[in-house]
C-alpha cells in the first residue's frame, strides 16, 4: 500500500478529485491510502437532495462549501477539526458493503490510544452511544473506495445548525438531535494531542512504521492536471453539487436496512410522468437506470412490478426486498 500525500491542501473540491483520480487513473498494482482535512464544508452523498439536506441562510452566511462525493451515504459536515481517510483498491467482488475491513485499522489504532470505538449500524464508528465516524464506498470497473470521517475536533455546533436531517432517521433511535449523537475523539483521548499528531499517529499504526518512512505515491505535475480538470468538472460544478429536483406531487419516504429511500414522482394521467430517487443508501449500480425504467409507466402494481422484474434492486440499493420498495411506491400516507 502507497501513501497518498495531498500536500495540506484543504479545499473539498480538490481533495475529492484527488481521491477520485487515485481510484480512477492511478496502476492497480498497488492499493493507496489517502488522507485530507476540509475546511468548513458540507460533503453531499451521491444520491441525496443537497437542498433539504442543507440549511441553506446557515451555510450562506458561514461560508461553507457545499460538494457532493462520488459514494452514497450521508451528508456529513467538515472543518479542520475533522480528519478523513480513504482507503483506494481493486473491488474483489467481497469488499464492497464489507465496511470492517476497512475501519478495523482505524479501530485498532483508537484503541490503541484508549477510545472504545467499534463499528455500529452500516457504517458507523461509535463509541458507546455517540458518533466518531462515519464511512461511505464507491464502486467502478473493478475498483473502489473506503472512506471515512474522523471527528477529532469538529465544531460540533456548526454540524448541528448547518445540517438538515430528517425525522425518519430518528424514528429507531432513542436520541433526537444531530449534537447529541456525535462525539468528538479528543474528548475521549486521555492526553493532549493536536489533529496532526493523531493523524501521524494513524499513519504510523496503519503501516508500522514512521511517517518518515511510510512509501508513497507522489502526486507530479501531470497528476495534478487532470485532477484540477476533475475538480473544475465535478465539485467545482454546481449543477454535480446541487443539480434540479424534477417537479413532483409524490413523495415516499422510507428508512429500511439499506438506508433512507425517498422516492419524488410526477404522476399525470396515471402515469409516471418523471421520477427521481434521493437517499442514504449504498449501492453499486446508478439508480438512474431504476429511474429510466418507471418513468413513463402506468402508476399500478403490476406494470411497476413488470418494469423492475430484471433489476437487481439490491445492486442499486443494498439491503432491501423488491416487495418493499415497490410498497414504497405505493405507499400509502
């Protein structure tokens, strides 16, 4: 495994395209590890509504950038106090979904340091109750992502008031707040450290060895010119970060095993006249194509059901039986 250095830069748009060009450009032959801290930020997942996620006058006002991530999940907010990592490498077809492998050198290394973090839901690390990380993947041809937040010391007070959550997400939970569910390490460390000193000290747990000496790839002139022109092209991009919501009078919305599904559809003349899937889950598969293929649909069960009979919706979604997002459709309010 090689080292990725991205040099200290803290711009979320151009430490995205770093990620995305290692997963996209960089030799197989090797796997990569890449770390980045964001200044004040909110990171979209991939399927999600930036809109409704965002309290839109808060951020405004504050200057948080707003970028949408390749991987699905959450939104999730960044400052300094906020560490991330990325673990790049070939998709073995059993990786995917498969977030311990992944976290479990993260996990060993605060534990090490005397924090009880252990992997919790999907893709959470937490620490008893509280929150200290969340995780999201992305796939594509035979290569993928692991990466993962690190709240170190994140203001947590700008992760509650520039977020948006909604309510279905609470409905399991016995907490009903952002701020009360998350946690930040260095509250929890028995000693004094700077986020530099703990990043050094993950590196140094991960690879066994000093920071010094850790192997690296290094980014060169070339590498940084297609990474510029990914960033310009996506996350510099407002219409990747935020994009239209198509018109729709329905809206279902539902919290399953896989994830939160919302599903916004225009229906005309009983039919499906435009259909757009928003959510949390984690997938493989672009759920426009799931998208392509009710749009234009008879609004009832059996045409749906005739239009999804050869999807895997599991390879768009995660975890979830056909029958209950085709109730989701249906879903009566």
């Amino acid at each position: 495994m090689l080292f990725i250095d991205n040099t200290g830069i803290t711009d979320p748009s151009i430490n995205l395209a770093i990620e995305e060009y290692a997963l996209k450009h960089l030799p197989m032959d090797d796997s990569y590890l890449l770390f980045y801290i964001n200044s004040p930020s909110i990171i979209i997942g991939k399927h999600q509504n930036t809109i409704e996620e965002i309290n839109q006058e808060y951020v405004k006002d504050n200057n948080i950038q707003v970028v949408r991530r390749l991987s699905g999940g959450g939104a999730v907010y960044h400052d300094l106090g906020n560490l991330n990592f990325s673990f790049i490498t070939k998709d073995d077809g059993q990786s995917f979904h498969n977030f311990l492998k992944f976290t479990q050198p993260v996990i060993d290394y605060l534990q090490s340091m005397g924090v009880n973090a252990e992997l919790s839901g999907r893709n959470d690390l937490q620490v008893g109750e509280q929150k200290i990380s969340g995780n999201a993947q992305f796939s594509t041809r035979g290569r993928m992502f692991s990466h993962g937040t690190l709240m170190f010391d994140l203001n947590l007070d700008d992760v509650q008031a520039s977020l948006n959550v909604n309510p279905e997400k609470f409905k399991s939970k016995s907490t009903k707040s952002v701020r009360s569910r998350v946690a930040n390490i260095k509250e929890l460390l028995g000693t004094d450290m700077t986020i530099e000193e703990f990043r050094n000290g993950l590196l140094r747990s991960i690879f066994g060895m000093e920071p010094s000496e850790v192997p690296q790839y290094k980014l060169e002139q070339d590498d940084w010119v297609t990474i510029n022109a990914i960033s310009k092209e996506h996350y510099q991009n407002w219409d990747w970060n935020y994009g239209l919501s198509p018109k729709s009078n329905v809206k279902h919305t539902r919290k399953f095993p896989a994830g939160l599904i919302d599903i916004r559809m225009d229906i005309e003349d009983s039919l499906i006249k435009d259909i757009k899937i928003y959510g949390d889950f984690f997938g493989v598969g672009d759920v426009v194509d799931v998208e392509n293929a009710l749009r234009g649909k008879r609004y009832e069960q059996v045409e749906v059901r005739q239009a999804l009979a050869d999807l895997e919706l599991g390879h768009y979604f995660g975890r979830i039986e056909p029958e209950d997002f085709i109730g989701l459709i249906f879903l009566e309010e």
